[in-house]
C-alpha cells in the first residue's frame, strides 16, 4: 500500500471516530447510524449487568443508541489519536463532560475508543472502553446504584 493510501485509510479512520463523539455529543443520532456499515457492532467489554456487551447491526445501533441525548448531556474533549499499524484502525483517548439529564449529577471519565472501518471510512467495529461506574453513579438517584438498569439508552 503506497504512503498516500496509508494516510487516506488512517485519515478517514481517524474522521469515524472523530465524527462518532460529534454526532453522539451532539445528539444527532439519526446521522451517527451513518457512520457505520449495515451490519456494523458497537462494543462495550466493561457493560455492567443488563447492558449488552455487543450490538449488531443499524437497527440495533439505532435502538440502543435513540435516547442518548435524553440519558447525558456530554462534550467529548482533549481527543488524541495514537498510531496503528492498520492505517484502517483508529485508537483515540477522550474525556466526557457532562451531565447526566434526569439527575444533574456530573458524567466524567476518560474513554479509549478502538475503531475498525471498511474502505469507504466506515465503521464495522466500534469497541468502547468506558468505566460504567461512572455511569451508573451519574444516573443514581440516590437509592444506592439503582441507576445501573438505566445505562441501556434505546428505546
């Protein structure tokens, strides 16, 4: 592959993640479904009890993902890729800031995402490594970690 392929599959990777924490940030959630291939998967490998650890497909995305903006208020900030050596594989460290919506209470973490996308720059794996306690803490009313059942933000 010549150095100007390289730098194209790496760019367009690199964009996927980018636009991934934009369009989620940004509640356009009927846009991020676009990012990602017909039978792509987001993953979760720390997902607590009764979160999935992997969704498959646009129309599972778009249910797990559709009230998102109801569920945080959240910038994603301070994104810094690291090199792969697959061009089509994009690694990136971020920092949520936010909100959880129902409770006002504060959504921040760091995040390290891994992408994989196909030839056109879209994403076919999304694996997401997130502190769910985190989480589970910002939509916690009160009662002792009860917002664990919460995390899930389809429908």
């Amino acid at each position: 592959m010549s150095n100007a392929l390289v730098s194209e599959r790496r760019s367009a990777a690199q964009h996927a993640l980018a636009e991934h924490l934009r369009l989620v940030s940004s509640g356009r959630i009927d846009e991020w479904i676009d990012l990602f291939t017909p039978d792509g998967i987001l993953e979760f490998p720390y997902a607590p009890t009764g979160v999935p650890r992997r969704v498959q497909g646009r129309a599972a995305l778009l249910a797990h993902m559709n009230n998102f903006p109801e569920t945080f208020e959240v910038q994603f900030v301070d994104l810094v890729f690291h090199d792969t050596t697959d061009p089509a594989t994009a690694i990136a460290e971020f920092r949520s800031t936010g909100r959880a919506v129902a409770t006002g209470k504060p959504y921040e973490q760091t995040c390290i995402s891994v992408v994989y996308t196909d030839d056109a720059g879209r994403i076919t794996r999304y694996v997401d490594y997130w502190n769910p306690l985190v989480a589970i803490e910002a939509l916690d009313p009160g009662t002792g970690g009860a917002g664990s059942d919460k995390i899930a933000f389809g429908s």
